[in-house]
C-alpha cells in the first residue's frame, strides 16, 4: 500500500468514527476529502450514504449506495441499506431486488444480516426476520445490542417468555440498559417492587439523558400499575412523559393548521368531483386514536377465515406522499393534504395495493390496523371507494389516559403533555364529527366499551357490516396465539452503528379464552387512578366526558379525569 493510500484510509476511518461519534459535520469533511481524491472509492461513497441516513438525507443516501454497487456490485452492506430504504419508503419492488442481492451475496457480516432483519420485519416477513436475528447472535454473541433487536424480534412474534429472558440476560451483561428494563417490564407482570427499585436507583445516574430516563419511568410506571400502586404508576408516568416531551419536536400550531385544512379541503363536494378510484372491495381500514380498542376488533375480524391481518401497515400514508409528489420531512402537514387533495385517487389506491400486497396475505379481503389512517379516510374512500373502514370510539378519559401511560416509537408526538393531549383529542373529536356529515354511512362506528361488555352481538353485526358471513368456527375470543403485529411502542435501538435499526416491540397480553375479561378491565381504566389524579393540581388545556368537541375546560387531562 502506498503512503497515498494509507493516507486515505486513514482519512476515511477517522470519518467513519466520527459517524460514531454524532459527529456528522466531521464525517461528511473526511468523505469529501477523500472522494476528492478518488471518486471511484466505495467506501468514501458508503460513508456519504451513512451520514446522509443520520441527518435525513434520504436522496442523497439512495444515491450514494447506488454509487456503492455500481462500484462494488458485491458489497451487500450497501444493498442492504438501499432495501432498508426502499422498505420504508413504500417501494416494496426495489426493496426485494436489493435483498435479491444481499442474499446472492451470502454476507456474514453479523451487521449486515442485522439490518437485513431489520427490512425483512419492515416487509412483514417476521418468522424470517427473527431468524435472521438468531443467526446474528449465534455468530456474534453478547452483543447486546444484536440481543434487544432478536428480543424484539421475538416479541413482535409473541414469543414473550423467549423474550424475557434475553432481556435478563441483557440486563445482566449490562445493568445499566434502560431501553432493556422497559422491555422486561412489559415482557412480564411484576409481582413485588425489586425491579422498581433497581430503575429507580437507575434513574439516578442518568440525570441528563432523557431517552434513558423515559424508558425507565414507563418501566417504573408499568410495574406499579401491576402492583396495583396507582399514585407510583401516574408519578411514574408522568416523569417518562416529561422526559420523552424533551427528545420529540411537536408543533401544535402546524396541527392545527393540519386539521383545519382538512375540514376545510375534504368535503362531500370534493368526494364528488374526484375520479373513480380502484375498486378493489379487498381493504378494510381499522383507525381511530391509538389505545382504543383497535386490536380487540381487528382480532374479531381477522379470525374469520377470509380476512388476513396486515398489521399496521404504513403503504396508503406513503402512496399518498408518492402520488402527490410532496416533499416534506415530517409525515403530516396542511400542505401534504393540500397536495394530496389535488392528486389522482385511481394512482393512490393502485399505488396502496401494489405495495401491500406482500403483506396482505392470500385471503380475499385484509385488515389494516393503523390508528392514524383516520387522517386519511376521505382519501381512501376517493382511491379505495369500496375498501370498508371501521372506526374505534372510546371514552375521552381512557383514550387519553392510556395514550398518557404508553411510550411511542415516532408517532403521537401530542401524548407526552397532558394540555397538548387534550387539545389533540379535541381537534380528532371534531373532525370525526365533520366526517360523519360529510361522509355519511360512508365508515363503520365502534363503541370499544359496548363491544368490551358485549362482544357477540357486536361481533355479529360487524361481520355483516363488512359483507361476511359469520363463521361459527371462528370464536369471537379468537383462542390462537398471537403475536404482536402493530408498531406502536418504541423502537429498538439499532445493533448496527452505521443504521438505525427499526425494529419494534408492541407487547400486549396473547389472546385466551378470558379474552373478554382482559378487555372489561380496560374499561374506565383511568377510574384506578382517580383519586391519585384528584392530587395534582390543575395545568391548564384538560378535557371532561361530557360535549368533549366543545368544552375545553381549565385542568389538564388527568386532573380533569376525576371530575
């Protein structure tokens, strides 16, 4: 090796440890430097797509692991990137085509079949995503980092007590993991207070670091709602969500702009003008605030043998942003809507199926769980207008109180302060009131606790609803074990330094035959805590039960709770 190329390699592994580091500004410097000097270099262009995907960039990433295997078409760490990409942009085809090529390749890289896990759970191929986890800690174990990602994998699968024990084991090798004592708290029920006391002491040495912090509290909080310690729970609850507030960025008044341009734009004036769209009548659309109940009615639908759970599918948001050629980097704003009011439904609703059809399964009809489609239903029922939606309705004061208590990955940025979670509610109550007279008889209302006290007849009248037959074989308490198909807690933190690694972990109780007595005590939930709630002083910004679109009453939420 000449002194030239010592020189660059060692420009382009100091780049490569500042990206470590966080350091994106240094990185970017010794990329530049060194492509400056040799173009055709495929790390130097590696490292430009790396530090792209850590500020944003995600064009200039794709571009620069483009470059990547038109110089090196065997490096897989850059196809797999393009397929982590590619997935999460809702361009299923291209996903699989570099997969194709990752596997071709046959890595054994342990990061490189890690993030390769890692798209295959974005594609829905979760058996093969959890095996794919295994394989990477057989070949690099005690990585905890590749341990929380195959933990994950394993929840997601529901396999819980698998699960737990990774997460003890992780604990052991690090006691001061955070993210790895949440998981644990939800992996099982707490049955006295030795683990609370460990997170506590825990809490302690992390005094500046909120994600830590967060992910303690909720653990701490989770323990004591299983000791039945209500006031320790909403204390608990309540410091995770003051520490989560301080690492998400939520603009209140972009929201509201956000939903008064769409009471505004999305009419039953422009129903009517809109083109045909596809009339695929496969879709059936699960929305509503998240907490609600939209899993209990997604588990009734989908055991019948016709109907296929998709999960919580993100394909119709990311059509949309398509079609509408919208470039923004947050996923909802006034002028994502404005532009996709503006496009064609017929491209959406082509668009949507097309790249959902690896997930949705091979029965006729399929169900897609995702709480925040509600922001989407007039464009679904322009592009899809024979796709059936079901909308959740729960109680005010539990739909909030139990958003209050859970710990989201990148959504539902409003539920981490109580007066900002009011005031959302408010705005999601009153546009679910414009699409009732906009669009009537046009979606499917469910009360969560009718359905919760009396499951059957709901059960019955929502198969009919949605053009099924009902199936004696298929219980209303579907019996199966369950995984956890829906992405709505937080992420795990990626194994790979050089990715961000996505894989969730939803943890919920697995369906049994008491599955109705799980769902009764979710009812007037936040009543548990009423007189621990009746202790904390008014905030300002809180909502009551009664005429919720019109009142918004002083105290926040969880005071108003017990009012």
């Amino acid at each position: 090796m000449t002194k030239a190329e010592q020189d660059l390699s060692l420009l382009l592994q100091e780049g490569f440890e500042a990206l470590n580091r966080g350091q994106l500004d240094v990185a970017a410097k010794a990329c530049q430097s060194a492509l400056s000097q040799r173009p055709d270099l495929a790390p130097a262009h590696f490292l430009v797509g790396l530090v792209a995907v850590e500020g944003d960039e995600r064009r200039v990433a794709h571009e620069a692991f483009k470059s990547v295997v038109k110089i090196d078409r065997n490096h897989a760490a850059a196809w797999a990137q393009l397929a982590r990409l590619s997935a999460s942009e809702g361009r299923i085809a291209l996903a699989e085509s570099a997969l194709k090529e990752v596997r071709r390749i046959r890595p054994s890289d342990p990061a490189v079949l890690d993030l390769t896990g890692t798209v295959l759970n974005q594609l829905g191929e979760y058996e093969t995503a959890k095996a794919f986890f295994a394989r990477v800690n057989q070949q690099a174990p005690g990585k905890t980092g590749y341990m929380m990602n195959l933990a994950n994998a394993l929840v997601f699968n529901g396999d819980i007590d698998e699960a737990a024990d990774l997460f003890k084991e992780v604990i052991r090798l690090d006691p001061r993991s955070a993210q790895s004592h949440w998981g644990l708290a939800n992996a099982v029920k707490a049955k006295d207070d030795q683990h609370i006391l460990q997170m506590r002491a825990l809490t302690e040495q992390y005094p500046n670091n909120p994600r830590a912090r967060g992910f303690l509290y909720y653990a701490i909080g989770k323990e004591c709602e299983d000791l039945q310690d209500w006031e320790g729970a909403f204390e608990a609850f309540s410091a995770g969500a003051a520490a989560r507030r301080q690492t998400v960025e939520f603009d209140e008044a972009a929201e509201v702009a956000m939903f008064e341009l769409i009471r505004e734009r999305f009419t039953a004036a422009w129903l009517a003008e809109q083109p045909a769209g596809n009339p695929d009548d496969s879709p059936i659309f699960v929305l509503g605030q998240p907490r609600t109940g939209t899993t209990l009615i997604e588990r009734v639908i989908t055991s019948h043998s016709q109907v296929h759970s998709a999960g919580e599918l993100q394909q119709f948001g990311l059509a949309t942003r398509r079609v509408s050629k919208h470039i923004d980097r947050r996923r909802f704003s006034a002028a994502l809507f404005d532009a996709a009011a503006k496009a064609d439904p017929r491209a959406i609703g082509d668009m949507y199926l097309q790249t959902s059809a690896r997930m949705r399964g091979k029965t006729p009809r399929f169900v897609d769980k995702l709480p925040v489609n509600y922001l989407h239903l007039p464009l679904i029922l322009a592009a899809l207008p024979n796709a059936r939606i079901v909308h959740l309705v729960r109680g005010p004061m539990d739909a909030c109180f139990a958003s209050f208590k859970q710990l989201f990955a990148d959504a539902y940025l409003h539920s981490y302060e109580q007066q900002e979670m009011a005031r959302h509610h408010i705005r999601y109550r009153q546009l679910m009131d414009h699409y009732r007279q906009a669009f009537p008889e046009r979606f499917i209302d469910i009360n969560y606790e009718d359905a919760a006290r009396d499951l059957e007849p709901h059960a019955r009248a929502l198969i009919g609803a949605l053009g099924l037959h009902w199936e004696d074989a298929c219980p209303p308490f579907p019996r199966e074990r369950c995984g956890c198909r829906h992405r709505q807690r937080c992420a795990g933190e990626g194994a790979c330094p050089h990715s961000i690694n996505r894989a969730l972990a939803a943890i919920r109780e697995p369906a049994r035959p008491d599955v109705r007595d799980v769902e009764l005590k979710r009812v007037c939930r936040w009543t548990e805590a009423k007189n621990t709630l009746s202790k904390h002083p008014p905030l300002g910004g809180g909502i009551h039960c009664g005429n919720i679109a019109r009142n918004l009453h002083v105290g926040a939420v969880c005071a108003a709770l017990c009012q």
